[in-house]
C-alpha cells in the first residue's frame, strides 16, 4: 500500500502513524505541492495530501484513508466501537483536522514552507496571531481533558492520540511547542505519544529534512504558546 506525501504534512503523518500502530507497511511516496505522478493524481483529483493506493482502488483524504484501513485491518482497532468512545474519537479527530490545523497551519507555511521550500513571500503576522491567539486556547482545552491515563480515550492509543499528536509534531519540527509550566499534562502526553515507533521515526527525519532547508524562520516577536501573549 502506498500513501503519496510528506510526513510534514500532519495529515500524512496521521496515516502513516495510524498505519504503524496497527503494523502495516505503508509505503511513502513523495508527492504534493507540484511533485508526484499519474497515480497521486488520479488518487487526489485536487492534489492534497496524502493519496492512497492499494492494487487498484485509489483516494485520498486522511480520514478516508484511515476509514479504509480501520475497515480493512481491524485489529488492533483504533476507533472504538462503543458509541461514545467512538464519537469522542471523531471529536478529537476533527479538533485535530480542523480548529488545530488552521492554527498550525498558519505558522508553519508562514515559518516554513513559503519562506523555505516555496521561496516566497511569508506573512508573519498571520503566524504570529496564530500562535498567540488561536493555539493557546486549543492547548488550554486539551489539558484538562487528558486523562491521567495518558491517553485521550479507552485509556489506550486510539485515533483520537494520533490525531491530536500529528500536528503538534509538525509544529515542533520548527519549535512550537506546549509551555511546560501551563500545560503541563498536554506537554509530557504529546512527548509520550511521539516517543512511540508510530511517530519517533519519520519525526527524525522530519527534524533533520527541516535543519537542511535551513530551519524555521525565526518568529520576530511570538510568545511561546500558552504564556498568556507574554514575550518569553
Ligand atoms: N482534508 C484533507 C486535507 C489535505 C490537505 O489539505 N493537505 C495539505 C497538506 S497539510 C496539502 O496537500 N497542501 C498542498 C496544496 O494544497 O497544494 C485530509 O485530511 O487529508
């Protein structure tokens, strides 16, 4: 099976650490933002990543993704079947996908990938209202509802872990990361969930790929999340 991406992409990376934790192979292809092939094309008609393709059938979409193979390998099972574990899964999927990727995403294709890999004009402004305004509070929610567990739902890794991990892991690549001292069950859950072999690899080489292109652009005046808009 082959998933077309980049693990910098946290909804690639949300595949692949689905994948892992249930022990399949996924093969990762490079493709998105004007690279890939007929087959990325043909899975993503709109060219988003990740695409997907298992023998003939193709698509694309995260979550269709992980529909397929929650369908296909059920065990271990990463959505619970019982209804309010399920939809709680669900919630945190879709915090993840929606509210926490408008907030990271702002950040890092305004440190990274348009000053970086794009090579073109950035707007820090947004990256910094990002970070100030709209990651504290998601970051405020998620740590009073974190278990002591360690984990979001079922008290084991579900897709709700993997979901809500995946873009705090692309925002730590450039250095974005929840404030110890306000939040400090979300800090040592997301540093658990990404020691796990689902993430701890591709992170690696994540790190590494973002240090050779010359790392983030430094913020010129953000707070660290979580410090009440303070400079740090
Ligand atoms: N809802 C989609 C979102 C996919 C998406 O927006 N991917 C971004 C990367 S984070 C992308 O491919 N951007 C490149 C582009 O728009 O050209 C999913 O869950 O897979």
């Amino acid at each position: 099976m082959i998933v077309f991406g980049s693990t910098l992409s946290p909804y690639v990376r949300k595949v692949m650490a689905f994948g892992a934790e249930k022990g399949l192979s996924l093969e990762l292809q490079p493709a998105g933002m004007g690279r890939g092939g007929p087959d990325f094309e043909a899975a993503s008609p709109f060219r988003k990543m990740p695409g997907f393709k298992d023998d003939d059938f193709l698509i694309s979409d995260s979550s269709a993704i992980i529909t397929y193979l929650e369908a296909k390998f059920p065990e271990p099972n990463l959505i619970p079947a019982e209804p309010r574990a399920r939809a709680r899964t669900i919630w945190y999927e879709e915090l993840a996908d929606t509210l926490m990727m408008a907030a990271g995403g702002a950040i890092f294709v305004n440190r990274f990938i348009r000053p970086r890999v794009l090579k073109v004009e950035a707007d820090p402004v947004a990256a910094e209202t990002a970070q100030r305004d709209l990651l504290p509070p998601i970051f405020d929610y998620l740590e009073g509802v974190i278990p002591v567990s360690g984990f979001l739902v079922e008290d084991r890794i579900t897709l709700a872990d993997i979901a809500i991990a995946s873009p705090m892991a692309t925002l730590g690549c450039i250095g974005v990361e929840s404030c110890p001292e306000r939040h400090p069950r979300l800090t040592a859950w997301a540093a658990t969930i990404l020691a796990r072999p689902s993430f701890a690899g591709a992170l690696q080489k994540d790190q590494e790929l973002i240090s050779a292109m010359g790392g983030p652009v430094p913020a010129q005046d953000a707070p660290r999340v979580g410090n009440g808009g303070k400079k740090s």
